[in-house]
C-alpha cells in the first residue's frame, strides 16, 4: 500500500518537471514544437479571467487538449506494466492522471472554483508573473523547490500540502515543514513579498509568445 503515496508524489514530480521544462522553457526556444499551443493557452486564459473555453471540446480538434489527453495516457501506459510488482503504486498513477484532467479542466472551466480550490494554479496564469507555481493538483513541489508564489492570501492554501487540515495538524505539519525546508521557505516568503510588490506598481509580465 506505500506505492500508493509514492505514486502520488513521483506524478507531483512529473508535473512540476513537465509543465516547466516541456511546456514553458522547451516551446520559447522552439516555436515549431506541438507544445507551443500552451502558450496560446495560457494567453486565452489571461484575456478570458482564468477560463479557457477550449475545455469543452474533442481531443481532436484542440492540439492543447490532445496534448494533454495522450500525455496522461502515455504516462498510465508507461507504467501499466509495473502493476504485476506494484499495484498501488500503478493505480496511484492512474489516479493521479484521472485527478490531473478533473482538475485542470473544470478550474479552466470554473474559475470562481479554481481560485479558491486550486489558488496555486490559478497564480500560476493570473499573477504578475507566469513563470512559477508549476503544479496542478497539489503543490507539494512548488514547496519543495520554492517556487510557490502567493498571489491572493485571503483564498491560498494555509499549508503546503494544499489540503484542508484542522488547526491541531495544520500548525505542526507548518512547523516541520519550515524546519526541514528553510531555505525553499524563505524563497517562498521573498516569492510573496516580490509578488505583492508588482501588483502595488501594477507591474504585469505575460508570457512570451
């Protein structure tokens, strides 16, 4: 049952690596690469405030849909044969895709939800700046690798876990947390300061086309 949990996480990984590094840096450098429609989606979403209409169609007539629809598959084909050896650790990836395209789609779908339900994602296309808050569903690596960046304190997630917790397990999982990671914390916490920064000067960076 650990490869449940460990599932979880290896997906968290993947889409933090992936949404950075294929869909952001690899598209600047190529603007002929499949993945240059996510930058034409995130420029739908800023004019759109958050929503993408682009969600309610067939995979086969939106290149950003069918990207993303055969790269969750792929991931769960990729890794279907680890079920004879692993199988919660297969069904936590399988899991892991279905909560990917749940989630993504209706936050594009409803952004009131996506705001405060997944503040992490919605910072990523309406801060000041595009380039951070690279996970979806959870952002445990944005913490992990201090680049979580608070737009709005009054919705964002009041733990790094980006889960209701009550108050009894919220404050110490707070306290661990900053005690193991003070160095992504206090680039979290400059990340804030920054952010709230250029909102004041009413500074906006859109994403480079």
């Amino acid at each position: 049952m650990l490869g449940f949990p460990v599932a979880l996480l290896t997906a968290n990984a993947f889409e933090w690596y992936a949404h950075k590094v294929w869909l952001h840096e690899y598209p600047r450098k190529h603007r002929n690469s499949p993945f240059f429609s996510h930058i034409r989606h995130h420029k739908r979403v800023r004019l759109n405030g958050f929503e993408d209409e682009h969600y309610t169609m067939p995979m086969f007539q939106d290149q950003e849909i069918f990207n993303e629809k055969v790269a969750l598959i792929g991931l769960c084909a990729v890794f279907t044969p680890t079920v004879a050896v692993a199988p919660f650790f297969t069904a936590g990836i399988y899991y892991s895709a279905w909560q990917y395209w749940h989630k993504h789609s209706k936050a594009h779908l409803q952004p009131e939800w996506a705001r405060t339900q997944l503040p992490w994602h919605y910072d990523h296309h309406m801060n000041t700046h595009q380039d951070a808050n690279w996970c979806v569903t959870r952002p445990w690596f944005d913490y992990l690798m201090g680049t979580r960046v608070i737009g709005d304190d009054s919705v964002a997630e009041t733990n790094p876990l980006g889960m209701a917790l009550p108050d009894w397990l919220e404050r110490p999982v707070n306290r661990v947390a900053r005690r193991l990671l003070p160095k992504a914390f206090q680039r979290l916490d400059s990340n804030r300061h920054s952010e709230h920064g250029r909102r004041q000067r009413g500074e906006v960076e859109e994403i480079a086309a």
